[in-house]
C-alpha cells in the first residue's frame, strides 16, 4: 500500500523526462521524497544516481531524502561524508536522518562521533537529534550514556518530551536499572507528561530484569488505570511475576 503512494510521482517523472520537460533539483529532490516515504528505497537512490549523471545539482533536501531512505548505517555516513566533500552544507535535519540510521545499526559510537561532530560546523542539536542519539545508545545498551545526554539536553534548555524519556527508560531497561527507569517515569509526570505505552513497557522490564516483581504488577495496574493498553509481552511479564 505504501508503495503505491510513490508510484504516481514516479509516472509524473517519467512523463516529463519523455515530454523533454527540463528537470531540476526541486523536481527531484519531490520524487526522492514520495519514494522514501512509499519506502520505494531502491527508487529513490536510482534517482539520486540521475541527477549525478544528468547534471542537476543535489542540495541538502536531496541528500536528506536520500539518507531518510538508507536501509543501513554505512551508506548514510556515506552521503553524508560526500555532502561534506562536494560543499554541500548539511543541517540539523541531516545529522539527526544519520544519527538515526547509526541507531537503526545499534552503532553508538558512530552516532556519538556524529552528534559531537555537529558542532565543528556550528550546527546547535535540537531535541529530535537528542531523542536519535539517545535512542542509539539505548539499542547499544549503553545506558550511562543515554542518561547523560538526557542531562544535557534539559542543561541546554531543551524540553525532553515523551520519545525523550521512553529511550531514556529504555536505557535503563537494558542496564537493568530498574529503580532509574521508575525515576524517570516521576520525572514525566513532573514534566506533565504522560507515560505512554513504551514508557511504561520498558520500565516494566527494567523491573522483571531486576527480579522486582512487586514494582511489575503495580506498573501494570497503573497502566490500567490510566488506560493505557499493554502489549502481549508486557502482559506475559506481569503474569510471570
């Protein structure tokens, strides 16, 4: 179905180029971007091949469609290294789309060199570049890590939000820190923020890690009670404890 979405751009594209109809960056960089979101990957790097070979010049939208539509880390580090060699400046934007492939990977430690990276260039992190590299310390497992980024976004007067602290938890739940994971979720509700499905699901599994049976049942009965529906594997935790 999702495919489907991209299509009719594609025809648009063809059509034009039989009609002759001179095709420019805008042109392209539009089709790069229906491609990536139909997850037409293998079309949108076809065209960013096309324009190389025709001419038209690629900006920083190109290479941002271009490596929203990376399947793995390599080559969005790729582009982003040729961004950098042919003087194409890239933004916030780009930064996080790599950062978030390096998570995808469960590559931290490129995601880390990446996001301090940003500042060579004068490029300030905003909060989803913070939720990317947060997230890919979480799927690394490095939770100390993952912390301290929390930290220093809020050091740096940005508001975490609900994806912030369901990677953050998440964190914990890969180190095992289940009296942390419960921290944060007070931490939310500080913030008047309420936890979502994830943010409890994590937290939940931090505690059945740590053998916290106790702290398990009682997540899940106040998810009940604010309406928040587990998942299947949540619910098998809390009847294991």
């Amino acid at each position: 179905e999702k495919a489907g979405q991209g299509l009719p751009v594609l025809q648009l594209l063809v059509e034009m180029w039989n009609n002759q109809v001179d095709l420019n960056s805008v042109t392209y960089n539009s089709a790069m971007s229906a491609c990536q979101k139909a997850g037409l990957w293998d079309e949108a790097f076809q065209l960013l091949e096309e324009m190389q070979e025709t001419g038209v010049k690629r900006d920083a939208i190109t290479y941002s469609a271009a490596i929203s539509a990376c399947r793995d880390w390599e080559t969005a580090v790729g582009l982003l290294s040729q961004m950098h060699d042919q003087g194409v400046a890239a933004d916030v934007v780009v930064y996080g789309a790599v950062i978030s492939a390096c998570g995808r990977g469960k590559q931290a430690d490129w995601a880390m060199r990446l996001f301090r990276g940003m500042q060579a260039y004068d490029i300030d992190a905003d909060l989803v570049t913070y939720n990317a590299v947060i997230s890919a310390n979480s799927k690394a497992r490095q939770w100390e890590e993952a912390i301290s980024l929390l930290d220093e976004a809020a050091e740096n007067k940005l508001v975490p939000d609900v994806v912030t602290y369901g990677a953050a938890i998440s964190a914990c739940s890969s180190g095992m820190n289940w009296d942390l994971a419960l921290s944060l979720l007070s931490k939310m509700r500080a913030s008047y923020l309420a936890p979502d499905r994830v943010a409890f699901s994590t937290a939940i599994d931090a505690c059945s890690r740590a053998g916290q049976w106790t702290q398990v049942v009682q997540l899940l009965q106040v998810m009940r009670s604010e309406g928040v529906l587990p998942d299947e594997r949540t619910v098998l935790k809390a009847i294991s404890a």
